[in-house]
C-alpha cells in the first residue's frame, strides 16, 4: 500500500501505519483521512495482520490536530460533512475486528487525541501530551472526542480536557484510564510490539469477539451487554480455535490456533 501522506509496512502479523506529515506535525488534512480510511480498510480484509501499530512520524508528535487552514476555511455544511467524515474513519479503527494499539511517540490534540482513542490500546512516550484544546478555537471536538473522552476517563475529567482545552502529560493521562502505559521514548515502538505479541499469541476469533463485545456492550445495557457475550461465547465454542485452546490446555502444551 503506498501514500502520499501514510507509511505502510508489515511484519511477524503486525501492520504498521505510521503518518507521515512530520512538516506539519502529522496533523489531520482530508487526505491523510481518506487514507487512513483506505488503508483500514485494506487492513481489515488482511488475514496474515493480526494487530496494528498506529504512530507518527518524527520525534514531535504522534499528531498535533486537524489541519487549521483546512478548518478556518469551512462553511458550516463543510464542517459537519467534515466532522461525520472523520468519525467514520475512526469508527473504523475502533471496530476493525483486530487490535490497533496506538504508539503516542509525542503531541496527541484534538484530532491526534480522538485518533488515539478510537485505538483498543494506547501506549505513551514520555515525553507526550494528550488533549482536546478545540474551545481554544471556538470549536469543539468533531471527531467523537465528546463521545469516547468521557467514556474512558469519566464525565468529570472528560468535561475538564473539554472546557479548558489544556493538555494533559503521559503520567496524568495513565492515571486517569486514558493511556495504557507510559515508556521513555526510545522504547516506545518496542513496548508496542511486545504488547502486540502477547495478542497474537491468543486466538485471533476469541479476541475479535472479545473487542465486539466491550465495544458494543458499552453502548448497551448491562442485560443487553451480558446476552451479547453469551451469544459471542457461544460462537467461541464452535471454533477449531476453542477445540485447540482446550486441548492445548489439558495436554500441558502451547496451543497452535489458526483462526478458524
């Protein structure tokens, strides 16, 4: 897959996207998002990538916001077209069917942040700073960040980010739910992939329904939620997968899943 504005590479069932706008601290213009969404898609129909590694380029910023010259220049129309555009590429990150973890190498605002979240895991730099400062330009996030923000750090915290549009360090971000680790930054990518093996060595049927499950149910009622893990537990038990786990476990050796 080659791009103007991505860099796409694949190894031992990772997939590795990376924006590529270091000029501009990777920020988020219409081309960089329908790319994304072309390469999503790619990924998602890719049987041999197991997990996705989003980052971005440079030392600087994962990235650092929308393109502000494309979003000064909107009309009111454009900016909700642009707005249901951009929830749509990262509704399809959230629900992919695999993992994408995003390695936070720096800057992570306003469509940086959203991105992010729209990521199963997130893995920090120290060195990064994670927030929503859209209010500083008479704007709101338009990319579900006041949708998936209160959902992981609370509605307190959340409106806090929102309202004052003030980053937040790493080490706060881990605090409050909203990073799942934070590491110095030369070891960023390697913290990734260590956490991207320990899924690849788990049943690729098991944790795509694991992810259907909390991400759907999150939006369902607790009963709701539980008849949905039923049903996707239930489909477990149909999988080779599920036969070889179980075996695997009674005969005290490494189960060898093949997806199926």
């Amino acid at each position: 897959m080659a791009y103007e504005t991505l860099l796409y590479e694949k190894r031992n069932a990772i997939g590795y996207v990376t924006i590529h706008r270091p000029e501009k601290l990777n920020a988020l213009n219409r081309t960089v998002m329908e790319e994304l969404f072309d390469c999503f898609q790619n990924l998602q129909k890719d049987d041999e990538v197991r997990v996705v590694i989003l980052t971005g380029a440079g030392e600087k910023a994962f990235v650092a916001g929308a393109d502000i010259n494309e979003l000064a220049a909107q009309t009111p129309v454009e900016g909700k077209e642009t707005s249901r555009r951009g929830q749509k590429v990262l509704d399809l990150i959230e629900n992919l069917g695999k993992p994408v973890i995003a390695a936070i190498n720096g800057y992570a605002l306003g469509g940086g942040c959203e991105l992010a979240m729209a990521c199963a895991l997130r893995v920090a730099a120290e060195n990064a700073r994670l927030g929503q400062p859209e209010v500083k330009l008479g704007l709101i996030p338009g990319y579900a960040g006041t949708q998936r923000l209160p959902r992981l750090v609370g509605k307190c915290r959340a409106l806090e980010m929102i309202l004052t549009g003030e980053p937040v360090t790493a080490q706060e971000a881990h605090r409050v739910g909203l990073v799942n680790q934070v590491v110095p930054a030369p070891e960023l990518l390697a913290a990734a992939e260590q956490l991207a093996q320990k899924i690849i060595a788990n049943a690729p049927l098991a944790v795509k329904f694991a992810l259907e499950a909390v991400n759907h149910g999150m939006e369902m009622s607790e009963a709701e939620g539980q008849f949905l893990e039923a049903t996707l537990f239930g489909l477990c038990c149909t999988t080779a997968d599920m036969k070889e786990g179980t075996r695997a476990f009674l005969e005290k050796r490494p189960a060898k899943f093949v997806g199926k």
